[in-house]
C-alpha cells in the first residue's frame, strides 16, 4: 500500500514512478537530506564528506536583497580548498591490516544567488567539489549538486518549497565499497495562519536515489522515501507551541517491497528570548509490510539550541526513523542518532567540539532482521579564523570515526586531519 493509498494523494503510483527514473537518468545526481524545510532527519549519510561541512559556508554579507537595482548583489560566489590526510579511506578492519590512508586535495567552488519581494523569497545554487587523491586515485571523483527554492508569504499563508540534484561519489558508510549516488529532492512546506494562536501545517519530502556501487557485484540500486505530515499549532504561552498530526511515509528499495507507515504524532517548538530555541516531533508508526507482516515504530525528531551567552553556544538534536538501505539486498535501516555540539568564540576565532551517535539495525521486506546492525561514533574538533574582514575563513579539524559491529567488513575506524581555505569572491 503506497502512500497515495494511505493518505488520498496521488503522489506514488506509477507514473511518478516513470517519473522518478526518467529523471534519475537524465540528471544522474543526488540530494543532500537535511536542506530541506519539512526534513527533520538527523542520522549520517550513507554516502558523504563531512570535511566538506564548511565549503560551501557563506559571510554575514550574502543577505537577501530588496532593491531591484542592487540584483548582482543577490549573487554570491566562494571558492574553498581543503588539503586533509585520512588514515582510513576504504573503512576496512583494522584486524585485517588492509586499510588505506591518503592525502586528499578538494576544491569546491560555489555559486549562489538570493531575491527577496514584498511576498517571496528565492533562492538558487550550484555547488561543484573535485576530491583528488594523491596515490588512491581510483578514489578520486567530482561531485556537484544545484537546488532552488521559493518562499511565498501571502498574508495568513507561507507556502514553501525546495528541488534539489546532486551526484556525490564516495564509500558507503553502512554497507562499505566505492559507491556512486545519485538523488532527487523534493521538499514542500504550507503554513496557515488561522487565528493568531492557531496554525495548520502541512509537510511532503520526496527522496529518490540511486546507488551504483563500483567495487561490488551489485550493477544498481534505486530506493525511494516519501513523507507526509499534516497537523496544526496552537501558542499554548509566547513562549511554547504545540499540537497534533498525522504522519505518513512510504519507503523502497530493490527486491523487499514497500514499507509503509501512518499514524499521530505531536510537535512542539519553544523559543526563550533567543536563547533557547526547541523543535520537536514525537509519533508512533502503524507499519505495514508489502512481503507481508507488520509491526509498530516510535518516530522521533528534536533539535535545541542554546545560546549561553556571546561566547558559548551549544546544540542537541536527536531523531529516531526508518529509510529505505542503499547496500545491495535492499531492505530498509531503523536508526537512532544523537549529535552534540558546543561552540566558543576566542577573539575573532571559533573553536567547535561536537559528537555524533548513531545505532542502526537492518531489515528485510517483512520486518526481519537481514545482518548485524551498527553502531557509529563521530568525534570532531575544528577552528575557525576569519581573514580579510568577514570574506575569508580559515580551518583546522579533526575527526574520529568508530564503527562497531558483529559485521566484521563494518568494523572499523580512522581519523582525517586537515587545513581548508574558503573565500568570497
């Protein structure tokens, strides 16, 4: 049972489905899942390049612009470089003495470009990374991603939405290997103001990926990953919000069928003078299983930000979901993941320390187990100086990554160092 059938929206059938390929084929690119208003996941990306975190970061001068005679301002165009060595760079177990550690040269340039009216606010950009390694070169790859999105405030209604592409080649953190994946992101958000206390909401993200792993016998895979919410808010005080929902998805992968969910959910926002700011979402999944079979799941999703004072500032989320697996056999991947992050200015410098926990178990189109999950620590450290005013920034990091599993090929950890230069130009 597709979303469409669950929830009334003829979203999924099948001439999305033509839809989806069509696209896949033609633009081969693949989205980054945190860009967009409506998605609230916060686990690790199956394939990704945390040392690229801050490329792309812009300066407090890329504000949106009114004024139709200052557009080329709208426009903002960076460049950074990143030279960083990383001890691990296959993921492979350490017991097997078969690691590979490189030297890794990135360039990233970026375009952007960004347009406020009296009723909307645009937004567009191309972001381009060229990885080169220095003796692993079957490593070496150039990713890209363009996106778009546009605000509209028409009195009580905002309606939002975002499109992004994008192709990134690297290891997969959950199944290993050299893997190529290429997605599309669909994003789409509605606000309405029905009273100044009362809101209804309603959220849709689309995920559509391709996997194409080069050192495997698996050829291709395509998942999808469709989520519906709609509720409403009531200011129960200034400070907090809160109220009900209903949450549906529809999840696949190769060769395991749909999974399919609907059921409550609650969300509250609290915000304290800007110091502290709160988005949260609990819910419980009816699931049901195309193969046959069902279950019951605990969604969840929560972001806090605390802004101490000047100098400190501190950050919490935590989610819990199901996506559909991007390793060969398909199935699908329930996670749990918490980050922290602390921040501290030291005169016009930066200094961040953060931790990410993620534990991942793997099932089959029925709900049963398929292999051993996973368990993933992240510790990083970076410092950022600022030059040349507020156009430039300078970065040093460092990064510790532990895999744990009864899965000896997931077992694993290593670490990446490095120095990253970006720049407006």
């Amino acid at each position: 049972m597709r979303l469409c059938r669950i929830l009334g929206i003829g979203l999924a059938g099948s001439g999305m489905l033509t839809f989806r390929r069509s696209l896949l084929i033609t633009a081969a690119l693949v989205s980054l899942r945190q860009v967009s208003h409506g998605q609230e996941s916060n686990s690790f990306a199956a394939v990704s390049k945390p040392w690229l975190a801050d490329a792309y970061s812009m300066p407090a001068g890329s504000a949106l612009v009114e004024d139709d005679n200052e557009l080329l301002r709208a426009f903002n165009v960076s460049l950074a470089s990143t030279l960083l060595y990383d001890s691990n760079v296959n993921q492979a177990n350490d017991r097997t003495k078969s690691a590979e550690g490189d030297w890794i040269w990135s360039v990233s340039p970026a375009l952007s470009w960004a347009r406020k009216g009296r009723d909307f606010e645009a937004k567009a950009d191309v972001k381009v990374n060229y990885d080169h390694y220095l003796q692993l070169d079957d490593y070496s790859s150039l990713d890209y991603q363009v996106g778009a999105g546009l605000i509209y405030h028409g009195g009580p209604l905002t309606l939002g939405g975002d499109i992004r592409q994008a192709h990134l080649e690297g290891v997969d953190l959950y199944g290993g290997g050299l893997t190529e994946q290429d997605s599309l992101l669909f994003a789409f958000s509605g606000d309405y103001k029905l009273s100044p206390k009362t809101s209804l909401l309603g959220e849709f993200t689309a995920d559509y990926s391709q996997f194409e792993e080069q050192t495997g016998p698996q050829a291709d895979r395509e998942t999808s990953n469709e989520v519906l919410f709609l509720g409403a808010l009531w200011k129960a005080t200034p400070l907090l919000e809160l109220g009900p929902g209903l949450r549906g998805t529809t999840a696949s992968s190769d060769g395991e069928g749909d999974r399919d969910t609907f059921g409550p959910a609650l969300k509250a926002n609290y915000r304290l003078s800007g110091k502290v700011k709160l988005k949260s979402r609990i819910g419980l999944d009816f699931v049901e299983f195309e193969e046959g079979g069902s279950d019951e799941f605990v969604n969840a999703a929560l972001g806090l930000e605390y802004q101490f004072d000047p100098l400190w500032n501190f950050t919490l989320s935590a989610s819990r979901d199901s996506e559909p697996e991007s390793t060969s056999g398909g199935g699908f991947r329930e996670s749990t993941a918490l980050r922290f992050g602390v921040k501290r200015k030291i005169s016009t410098a930066t200094l961040g320390l953060g931790i990410g926990y993620e534990s991942s178990e793997f099932s089959g189109g029925t709900g049963a187990a398929t292999r051993p999950g996973i368990d993933y620590l992240d510790l990083n450290t970076t410092l950022v100086v600022p030059f040349y005013g507020d156009r430039g920034r300078g970065r040093l990091f460092f990064r510790y990554q532990d895999s744990s599993s009864d899965d000896l090929s997931r077992d694993w950890d290593g670490f990446q160092s490095g120095v990253s230069f970006s720049y407006q130009l």
